[in-house]
C-alpha cells in the first residue's frame, strides 16, 4: 500500500473519532490510529507508529487535524488539561515549547553534577509513561503502580540501578569515543 492510500486511512479513522463513528472505550484516540493502521497494513504496531509518525511530519495540515481530534478527545470531552484546552494552537505551542526547553536546560545542568540519579529519573519516567500507555492509566497513577513495584520487591529496584549503572558507562564510554 502506498502511502497515499495511508495517508487516506489516517484521515478516515480521524474523522470517525471526530464524529465518534468509532468507540473509543476511553482509550487513546492516537493508539486507536495506530492500531486501524496495524490491523489494514497486518504490520507491527511500532512500523506503524514509524509510518504514523513519518506521514504526520511530511504533512502539517494532517499533523494539525491529528492533535486537533487527540486535544477534542483527550482534552476537551474528557474533561482533563484544564486551562491548556482553552488556549489557542499558538499559545498552546509557545508553551510547550518553553517548558520543553526549561526541562532540557534543567536536565542538563543537572546532568553534570548527578548524571546517575538523572539517568535514574528519565529511566523511571521511561517506565511509568510506558505503563500508563499499557494499561491505560494516567501518567501519576501508573506511577504509583511502578513504586508500589519497587518498593514490594526490592529485587526490582537492584535491576533498575544495574540498568541504570551500565547505561552510564555506556555513555560515557561513547563520549570519549567521539
């Protein structure tokens, strides 16, 4: 399938959940892209995350409508972001790009000083979107569920600081490297 046809298939399922032909179930209007495109395409669902991903970035005007309809979703009708829905698509990306910045900034100075607790950090906020995208919870509640996690079973936390630990002689063996 080329990927005009794609690109069709991705304007199809967006208006079905913008007009609410498709049920949602209170699940993600992005995943549910995904996977119509996973089930038409009989692909993986991280080529077709690629694929989504590629097709909104060569295509603005359907990279608008795409955040148009997850912001109606999960904003909106769900009733969640607050004062964020209101704004208008300027001011929304003026914000998020200073806060984009601010949270690079932060983590690079305070990269230098305590790069093993940053690294620990991102590995844990890694995890907790990972699990809330997989069970289909919030960011904070899956969060909880993730130090519920560690703090039952220690073992657990020992093999996030082994990750953690080796990812950091990664890097650092790949900084002298360059």
């Amino acid at each position: 399938m080329d990927k005009t046809e794609i690109t069709d298939i991705i304007k199809e399922e967006l208006q079905k959940i913008q007009t609410h032909q498709s049920e949602l179930h209170q699940s993600c209007a992005a995943c549910h892209v995904i996977f119509s495109l996973k089930n038409r395409l009989a692909s993986s669902e991280q080529d077709c995350a690629d694929l989504l991903s590629e097709i909104l970035t060569k295509d603005p005007a359907l990279n608008q409508q795409f955040i148009e309809v997850v912001e109606q979703i999960h904003m909106s009708e769900r009733q969640l972001g607050g004062a964020f829905t209101l704004r208008d698509r300027e001011s929304k990306d003026a914000y998020l790009d200073a806060y984009f910045a601010n949270v690079l900034d932060e983590l690079n100075s305070d990269l230098s000083h305590y790069s093993h607790q940053i690294l620990r950090k991102l590995v844990l906020a890694y995890l907790g979107l990972y699990i809330a995208q997989t069970i289909g919870v919030d960011y904070h509640a899956a969060t909880e569920e993730l130090y519920y996690l560690l703090r039952k079973n220690p073992q657990k936390d020992s093999h996030l600081e082994e990750f953690v630990s080796k990812l950091e002689t990664r890097i650092r063996q790949n900084r002298f490297t360059e």
